[in-house]
C-alpha cells in the first residue's frame, strides 16, 4: 500500500512542479501555491517511504550482526552467567 502511495505522490509532486513554472509565468506570486503543494506531496512520498521501511523490518527483521572483536553474535535468550 505505501508503495502505491509514494509513486502516486511523486507523480502529483512533479505535476505541481510542473504547474508551478507556467502559473510564475502568468500569474506571478500565485505559483508558490502550487510549489507549496509540491513540497507537500514530496514530504508525503517521504514520510510513506519511511513507514513503509518500517513495516518490512517488522515483517524481516535482519539478522543479528556479530561483534567485531569476536565474530559472534549475541543470543538475547541467553544472559551472562546463565
């Protein structure tokens, strides 16, 4: 679903971009209207990118990294002393 989301707010971020260049050029200040929502689509298609990272390192959590002096990883079932 957030894969769907970030492409279709890329594609409305670029038509505002898009928008943005023509309505400067006839309308003046009223192109930051469209820049805005540009800015806006584009922290949407980020914000969905980061939730969606998100939610596949719930589903695949990565494996456990090893230390670098010993080349092991810790188990978190086991504790020291046990």
């Amino acid at each position: 679903m957030f894969k769907n989301l970030r492409i279709l707010f890329c594609i409305l971020s670029v038509a505002c971009v898009a928008v943005t260049i023509f309505i400067f050029v006839y309308f003046l200040w009223w192109g930051f209207l469209p820049l805005a929502g540009a800015c806006g689509f584009a922290a949407l298609m980020f914000l969905c990118k980061r939730m969606q990272e998100s939610e596949e390192l719930k589903k695949n959590p990565p494996p456990p990294a090893g230390d670098f002096i010993t080349g092991k990883a810790e188990n978190k079932e086991k504790k020291d002393g046990e």
